[in-house]
C-alpha cells in the first residue's frame, strides 16, 4: 500500500522542500500509526518485515527477535500483563507466509532520525532499512 | 597459555567442551573471585566472568576476567547491551583483546527492573544481534560500525546466548541462525532440564546447518534446594522446569535435595553427549562453584584440560580450523542428519561508511 511509486516520492519531494507541510504530515504519521500500532518514531520503520508489530515497543527494543525471558505463555518478561511483541511478529508473520522477513539483520537505529518520517524516508529511498527487497536473501546490507 | 589450550582449540579440536561461569563480587576485592576460580584452574575449558548479571552491580566483567586469567584459568567475558551505548561497546571490546581476553560472550542482558538499580535507565542502544555483527565487522574487516578503520584488529572468539526453551518455539532455531550469521562462533544456552525439547531444537539446528559454524555448548546446573528450585520456577525469566524434575526434587528428604539435584545434572549431561552436534556444556552453578569438578566426574567428564584431547563431542569434528574461517566440517554426517539447505555467507557491511 505504501510501496514507493511515482505520486509517493512526488509526494515525499514535495515535502521535503516544505517544512510546515512536513511537519503536518509527520504528525498525522505519528498520530496514525500511534493509534494503530503504538509507533514511538524512531524513524526506521520496520513494520513491514515484523508482522507489523512495532520493535520499538519491545521494553529492550529488539529489532532482530525475541530475548530469552519471554514468559511460557508467551508474555513479557518486564511487563507481564503485555504480550511479546516478536510472539506477535511470528505469529503474524507465520499467518501470512511472511516468516522469512524476520531472518532479514536489522541493522541498529539511527537515532538522529527519532521523530522524523519514516515514510518520506522511505519514499525518497534515503532509508534501506526500512523494507529490504525480498530477493536479498536472509540479510540486510549493514549498518549505516 | 600454550597452543592447543583453551576454548578455542577445544571447539576446534572436536573434543567435548566444558565451561563454567562465576560472577564478580559486589565489592572491589579480588580475592573472593580467585576463591571461585581456584578449583575450576584447569578442569574447565574457559570461566564465563558474567556483566552485571540480574542487572545486579558487580565488578566489571573485563578486570574479573583479567582476574581470572591470573588465577590460571581463561576468561570468557561477558558484555551486555543494557549498560552500554555502541561507543561504549566497541571501545570495551578493543580493550578485552588489548589485556588479551581471548573469548568474549555477547548478550542482549536482562532489564534493570530486575536489578538493584530498577530506577536506571536501560541502554539497548544495539541488540545482540546487531552487537554480534559489530564485534565480527571489528575483528574480520578491522572497522568499527562507522565504517571507521581500527590499527589493529581484536582477536577475541565470539559467543552468543539463546533460550531455546522461551516462544515464540518456532522461532528459536532461526534466531540463533540470525546469531550466527551476524557473527556468534559459539553459544551457551540457558539451563537446560527439558532434555526432549532441547532436541528437538537441536535438531532444527543441525537442518539449518548452524553446529557445523556455531558450536552448542548446553547450559546445565544442579537444583541445590526447594527454595533454589522455587527461585528458578518463579524469579528467573525464561527458565522452564518440567514437572518431572519438580516431582523427583520434592520426593526426597530435604536433606536429600543436593544429592537428588546433582544427580539429575549429571543424568542430563550424560544425555546431552548423545545429542547430535552438542559440543559441550556451559555449567552454572552460582554458589557452587566448588562442586564443579565433581560434577565434571561423575558424568565422565574429568579430563585434565591442558591441551589433552577429551572424550569426543557427538558431531565428531577433526582437525584444526583455518584462521578466521568457520569450525572444521564433521567427517561424517551429524548423526545422520541431512546438511541442510546451504546458509548464506555472513553478511558484508555494505555502506556503513556511509554515516
């Protein structure tokens, strides 16, 4: 649905070169996939390639699977009343045969980006982490 | 320290390996520390020194490690991502090869609301995994995550950690896949006491190929009382307890516990040696660190490791790894299992000369 096309990056252009507009879009970016998926703007989206459950959201923000506490049941170590979000990842991602996205290297965040647009980011091709091509094997290219 | 001795050599040479794990005081004397080390010189492999473990302040893991190597026995130092940024990281892990700390274990850590300090502020500035990956881009391409170049290269083994026992199940098997390729040569797992899950993991493993270039070293550890066995069903995240091992440890008089605990350990590293690409054990006996040889005894494993061979782990691996490479292939198929579908290679840093 997001997948860059020609009227995205016009659009992500567009934005660029106007801050205020920028700034209207970034904050219905925020209050959209804040309300859908709890987004904190890292900048980075990887929803994607996670089931769109949100890394960010993990207490230890673990971009390339679970850590070793999850609970039998399958809940967080530090907040036990929450579901793991990687549980939710695979579980989602298994539903949809998308179980290889999660084998992709996430490359660690880059915290300048915090609060920007991931999907200008993304549009304008300045963001390789943010959906790795699906032919590239298990792994991502490396950190930047 | 000799060629042929060490952690290294050990996972290279095939042998079943044995390491052990103790934890720094919580105090600024060294001496408690070479107490612990002391019966373990020379009948393990390598001393796992653990990093603020529980996010429990203790001694920093590099001066226990370099404490350790004094006292005779060689370190694995124990690096988390909770305490430390990815400045921080990288110049701790230059500074473990330039005191000359052979092997390094990288972990992602458990949460400071576990700790002594639940009001710190957790870092998790990288994961494991991506901390893996740094730490391999360090010693095989000599740069830093930057893409900075380092004047000389760090020499250190690396290894990871994984639970196999914790959901999502599924997935278990494929993160230490993701461990491996970003750069881990071995792990250590959590306890294990499900012995037939723990295969069946393995056995996942062997079909991704991964003990031919990640070798498994098993986490055991006796149960010494109820109240320990209580702590780890209830306080220890991710630690999984079948209600067999409950019901044997609560059959006995209380005074029979330790006994009945480092008999089940011994019966589970007995069993562990005839899982297929299990290279050794990681044993965890906090407390009881002194029991350590013993335990090594009576499951058979009481070799002198001074560059002897030791009984054979079960994948059966020979000859010496070439530098920088992967551990040597096994001579045979492990235990019969098919390789596997081909992994690829570990993956290059691209344009991380981009920042």
């Amino acid at each position: 649905m997001l997948a860059p096309n020609a009227a995205y990056r016009g659009l992500a252009g567009a934005l660029a070169r106007a801050p205020a507009a920028l700034r209207v879009f970034t904050a219905a970016e925020k209050a959209t996939k804040g309300a859908a998926f709890g987004c904190r703007m890292c900048g980075q989206c990887t929803l994607p390639v996670t089931g769109y459950a949100c890394p960010e959201t993990c207490p230890k923000q673990l971009r390339n699977g679970p850590c070793g506490g999850v609970g039998a049941d399958g809940s967080c170590e530090v907040f036990p009343d929450l579901r793991c979000v990687w549980v939710i990842a695979c579980e989602r991602a298994e539903r949809e045969g998308q179980a290889a996205d999660l084998l992709v290297l996430q490359r660690p965040v880059d915290h300048r980006r915090s609060g920007q647009s991931a999907w200008v980011s993304y549009w304008r091709g300045d963001d390789e982490t943010l959906l790795p091509p699906p032919q590239a094997g298990n792994v991502a290219e490396g950190p930047r | 320290m000799s060629v042929g001795v060490g952690l290294r050599a050990r996972l290279a040479s095939g042998a079943f390996a044995v390491t052990a794990e103790i934890g720094p005081p919580r105090g600024a004397d060294p001496e408690a520390l070479r107490r612990k080390v002391a019966p373990l010189a020379g009948c393990v492999d390598a001393v796992n020194i653990t990093d603020n473990a529980g996010a429990h302040v203790r001694m920093a893991s590099w001066a226990g490690s370099l404490v350790v190597a004094q006292a005779g026995a060689e370190p694995v130092m124990q690096l988390t991502c909770r305490d430390r940024n990815r400045l921080a990281l990288q110049s701790d892990l230059l500074a473990a090869s330039a005191v000359g700390i052979p092997n390094v274990l990288l972990m992602t850590g458990d949460h400071p609301k576990f700790g002594d300090h639940p009001d710190a502020k957790p870092v998790f500035d990288l994961d494991s995994v991506q901390l893996l990956w740094a730490a391999r881009m360090m010693r095989d391409e000599g740069r830093l995550l930057s893409g900075r170049a380092l004047s000389t290269r760090p020499a250190w083994l690396i290894g990871a950690v994984e639970n196999p026992f914790a959901p999502p199940a599924g997935f278990r098997a494929a993160r230490l896949a993701k461990k491996a390729d970003a750069g881990a040569e071995f792990v250590q797992t959590q306890f294990v006491f499900d012995v037939p899950a723990f295969a069946r993991w393995m056995a996942e493993l062997s079909d991704l190929g991964i003990p031919e270039r990640c070798r498994i070293l098993a986490g055991v550890g006796p149960v010494r009382s109820l109240r320990a066995l209580d702590h780890m069903r209830t306080s220890v995240p991710g630690l999984h307890i079948p209600g067999e091992v409950d019901r044997r440890l609560r059959a006995v008089p209380a005074d029979q516990v330790a006994a009945e605990g480092l008999r089940i350990c011994t019966e589970i590293i007995e069993r562990l040696r005839e899982i297929p690409g299990v290279s050794g054990v990681h044993i965890m006996a906090p407390g009881y660190e002194h029991g350590i040889p013993g335990i090594l005894d009576r499951a058979g494993l009481a070799v002198p490791r001074d560059g002897e061979p030791g009984p054979q782990a079960s994948g059966g691996f020979r000859g010496a790894a070439p530098p920088g490479q992967h551990w040597p292939q096994a001579s045979g198929a492990q235990g019969g299992r098919p390789a596997g579908p081909a992994r690829p290679a570990a993956p290059t840093l691209g344009s991380a000369g981009a920042h």
